[in-house]
C-alpha cells in the first residue's frame, strides 16, 4: 500500500482542501485507487476539537488530540498527495486551486497551481468576531490547536501575576477575573474545564489565590446551550451555580480592552468590568478563500451563513465539479463535527459510485465501437444483450442524497459532570450528570480516529488523575 506513484493521467484528481472533520472522515472512508488524490491543508494535521478545551487547561497534552494527516494517507490503496498549504485562489472555471507555503520556512518554491477535475472544498470557518473592537487582538480563542495553548499559557500568567509579591488586592481580583464569551457548547466547556483546574489543582498549589479565581460567563442571548433541552439547560445553569461560575444571559460584550471588558447589561446600561484575559467563544463565520469561492456565483451563492450545497453536496451553481462539506456550508444542519464526518464519508461513497459509472461507461464505449465495426448482422445481434445489460448497469448506478444521521448532542459542563440529549424511537432523551460524564467520556474515547490518540488520551486522563495537571508555563 501506499507505494505506487500518486498521479495517474488515466485517473481523475480529486483535490481535497483541509484536514479537519469532513476532509479526515472523506479521506478515511474513500477508495484511492480509482482516483489520484491530492489533500491540501495548513495544518498536516486531523485535530479532535471536541477535547481542544481540555488542551487548554492541561488536562490532555496537545498531540493526544492530533492525527498527522500522512499516518491516514500511507494506509490507503493508492500513494495519497498531502500537501502542506494554504489554498489561496479557487478558479472555478479552469478547474485549478492555487495554494501557498504560508509557514516560517519557505523553500525555493512557495507559491502554485495545480488542476483538479473534482474539488473538496472542506475549510471549516474561522472565529466569529463581528468586528468587535478588540476581539481579535486581546481575547483568546478557542478553535485551533495553538488558541488552547495561548490560553493555557495567560491562564497561568494571570496567577503567577496575582502571586507577584506587593500586588494590590483590587489588581489580584482583577487578574483573576475570567470571562468567557459565548454560551454555546465551546464556551460551556472552556468554563467547565477551567473550573476542574481550580479546584483539581490550583486549591492546592496557591491556597491564597485559588478561593479568588472568578469565572463570567456572558451570552447575548436569553439562555445559555439554545440547541439541548430545557432541563440540561437548567441542570448545566444550577451545576455552574454550585461550581460558582456567574452566567450573565442577555448580556452582550462590546469592547475587549487591555484589562477590562466592556458589557451592555440587559437593560442597556454599559458597564466596564476588569478582567485578567477573555476567552472568545462567539460562533462561527466563513473564510476568506469560502467568501472568494461565493462571489464566483454572485446570483446563487447568497447566503451569508455559507456555501449552498444540493442534496448530493455539490456546489450550488457549479458544474458538479465542486463539492463542499462541514462548517464551510451553510445547511439545516448544525455545523459540528458529527455532520462534517458523516458529509466526508457520503462523498466517499459518491466518488465510489462516479467511479464504478465511469468503469462501465469505458467498458460501454469499447462495446458500442466494436460492435460498429462488426458487419456481420449475426454477430451484431450476438454483442447486443452485453451492450444492453451494461447500459442498464449505468443507469442503476445511482447517487442518493445525503441523508444525516443524528447520534445526539453531548458537552462536559465541568465537575465530572456531562449533559446529553440522546435521539430514540419515540423522542429525545435528556441524561446528565456523572454517569453521563462516563458516557461522554467513552464516546469521545471510540470517536478518535486511532488507537494511538485513544492511548494517548487515555493514558493522559490517567496521569492527570493521580499528579494533577501541569502548572509550568512555557
Ligand atoms: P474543520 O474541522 O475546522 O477543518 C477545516 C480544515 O481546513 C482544517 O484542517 C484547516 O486547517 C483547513 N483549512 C483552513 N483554511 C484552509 C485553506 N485556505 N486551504 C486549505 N485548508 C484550509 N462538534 C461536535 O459535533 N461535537 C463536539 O463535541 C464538538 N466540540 C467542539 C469543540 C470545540 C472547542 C470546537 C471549536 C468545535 C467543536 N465542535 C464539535 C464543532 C466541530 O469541531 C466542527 O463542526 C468541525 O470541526 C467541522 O469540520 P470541518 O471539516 O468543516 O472543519
Ligand atoms: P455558538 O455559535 O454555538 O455559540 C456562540 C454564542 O456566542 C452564541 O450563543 C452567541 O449568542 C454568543 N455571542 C456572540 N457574540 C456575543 C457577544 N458579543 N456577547 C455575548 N455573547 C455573544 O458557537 P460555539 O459554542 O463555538 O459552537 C460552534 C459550533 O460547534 C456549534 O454548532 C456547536 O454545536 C458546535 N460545538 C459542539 C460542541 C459539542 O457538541 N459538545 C462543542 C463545541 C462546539
């Protein structure tokens, strides 16, 4: 496996961008050896978000959560192309993708263009900022592999800082104020975790600061958690309340300064309150190379959500060329990973299906033209029923729409604590607490794509146990 030469001129190139959810789960399912297959991302890595927030407070070390691209694509059928890039420039009509070394150290060449026949635009979406004054440049993240490690790294800065001897005590309430922004899964999680860490950990190793840590959580909206039900809603609110995390609903920031946040209070008032560091959870929004992809297809590709995909996931106002799956489209689903990897793996059975069509139409046209050169009305009408039954073949090779499966929503809330809204035959059930804690942990466990990240995980969760996380800042 993986030994033969990746490009083949007889074969049609699908070139996949990214490496995320959608991309991975393609690239896992899809049989290479039909295609030339060319993966292109700025990450050469598959990175595990749903255990991201416990990167960030050391609970789980960074490489327990990644998957280099080149350990999937060496077990494939067929050499698979993983390229280290930024894709810039998608010309749609000559059916080209220009994409560039964007990293520290260049070789002499950095920058180019190469030509697929099918397109997997799979790019995921960048942070949501909505051009607030000072989201970008002083709050942290929490999306990428890098945003939980800034994270981890002010967290402990803000505590050594409090622990600076003379600090006044109004500054050490201030350096330990932390406030998340977004009541939406990623920012539920990042408090949870970061609450795990204080009392875990911090309790012991600072008794003096630990009781001052203060954890805000502020969401725009009425409620925290829109999309689970209304008592894992309440059950999430009442465990933040025992943990003494304060939920601020209806609350919305408008400025992120050097050491404050400023907030419009429900009812209007503005208010300054200082901070030590913001944590940055406010949604999802498209990225520039997905906007550039739209503005190709001004009259259909109008919503500002994302790319408008049909039922088979095909670019809307495309020649069937490009497909786009995961948070890069706009659909009636929610963009999570559990969509994105079911997407990846439907494409794989489509470009399964277009290859075997493709087989029997070559093996169709071999039949058409030899029979024409037969003159013998016999032996034409001995070559028919082959011919017929291959063309019934194509015309039984059918592409269903893509169909989503939902297994149910699960977040950690902190405490050892998880909330699930699991689908059954005759509705959704609602479980939470610590046994739903086990489950979500065995679920993330069976969804990391090797057993080398399950061991990896694992063995963290273990260590983290029996010596506590990392307090070393690097
Ligand atoms: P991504 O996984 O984001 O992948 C996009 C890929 O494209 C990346 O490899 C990126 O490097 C690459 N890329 C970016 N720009 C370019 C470019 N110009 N050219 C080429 N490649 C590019 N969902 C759940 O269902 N369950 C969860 O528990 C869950 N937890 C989450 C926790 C966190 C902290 C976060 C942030 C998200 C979580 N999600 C969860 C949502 C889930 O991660 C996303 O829905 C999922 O990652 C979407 O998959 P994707 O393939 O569309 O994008
Ligand atoms: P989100 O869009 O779900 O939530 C962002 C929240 O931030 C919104 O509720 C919004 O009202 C709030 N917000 C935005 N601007 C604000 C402001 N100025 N002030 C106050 N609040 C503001 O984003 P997310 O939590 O990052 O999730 C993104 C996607 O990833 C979702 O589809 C989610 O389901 C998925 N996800 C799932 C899990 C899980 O299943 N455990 C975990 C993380 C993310």
């Amino acid at each position: 496996p993986g030994t033969q030469l990746p490009y083949d001129p007889e074969k049609k190139t699908i070139v996949i961008l990214g490496s995320g959810w959608g991309a991975t789960s393609l690239l896992k399912t899809l049989d290479t050896s039909e295609y030339n297959v060319v993966m292109i991302s700025p990450k050469n890595y598959f990175l595990f978000t749903p255990l991201l927030p416990s990167v960030a407070v050391g609970t789980l070390s960074p490489k327990a959560i990644l998957q280099p691209t080149r350990y999937l694509a060496r077990h494939k059928a067929r050499a698979v192309t993983v390229i280290e890039a930024e894709a810039k420039e998608i010309d749609p009509f000559n059916k080209t993708v220009t994409f560039e070394d964007d990293t520290e150290i260049k070789g002499e060449v950095s920058h180019t263009t190469i030509s697929y026949d099918y397109l997997v635009h799979a790019v995921g979406a960048e942070v949501q900022t909505f051009g607030i004054p000072g989201v970008q440049e002083k709050a942290c993240f929490m999306k990428e592999l890098s945003d939980a490690e800034i994270m981890q790294r002010r967290f402990k800065d803000c505590i050594e800082s409090a622990a600076f001897p003379g600090q006044d005590n109004t500054e050490i309430d201030r350096l330990l104020h932390i406030v998340i922004v977004g009541g939406g899964p990623t920012g539920i999680e990042v408090s949870g975790e970061i609450h795990d860490f204080l009392e875990d950990d911090l309790k012991a190793w600072y008794p003096e600061l630990a009781g001052r840590i203060r954890i805000s959580l502020v969401e725009a909206l009425p409620s925290v958690l829109p999309m689970f039900s209304k008592q894992l809603i309440e059950y999430t609110e009442s465990t933040f309340k025992e943990s003494k995390i304060e939920i601020l609903t209806k609350t919305m920031v408008k400025e992120v300064k050097d050491r404050s946040v400023v907030l419009q209070m429900p009812d209007k008032s503005i208010q300054e309150v200082p901070c030590g560091m913001v944590v940055w959870a406010g949604g999802n929004k498209g990225r520039k190379i997905t906007q550039d992809l739209m503005a190709q297809y001004p009259n259909v590709q109008t919503n500002r959500r994302g790319l408008t995909v049909d039922d088979q996931l095909r670019l809307a106002g495309a020649d069937g060329s490009i497909f786009a799956i995961g948070d890069c489209t706009s659909t009636s689903y929610a963009p999570t990973a559990q969509v994105a990897s079911q997407q990846g793996a439907y494409l794989a059975r489509v470009f399964a299906q277009m290859a075997k069509k493709n087989t029997l139409q070559a093996r169709l046209n071999q039949l058409e033209q030899s029979e024409a050169a037969v003159t013998d009305t016999a032996e034409k009408a001995n070559r028919k029923p082959e011919i017929e039954t291959t063309r019934k073949l194509i015309a039984n090779v059918k592409v269903r729409p893509f169909h989503y499966s939902h297994q149910g929503s699960l977040a950690y809330i902190g405490s050892d604590k998880a909330i699930a809204d699991l689908p059954f035959a005759n509705g959704n059930i609602a479980s939470a607490g610590v046994a739903t804690f086990l489950f979500w942990r065995s679920a993330y466990l069976s969804t990391l794509f090797s057993l080398r990240n399950r061991t990896l995980v694992a063995n963290d969760w273990i260590i983290t146990k029996i010596f506590g996380r990392d307090l070393s800042r690097d």
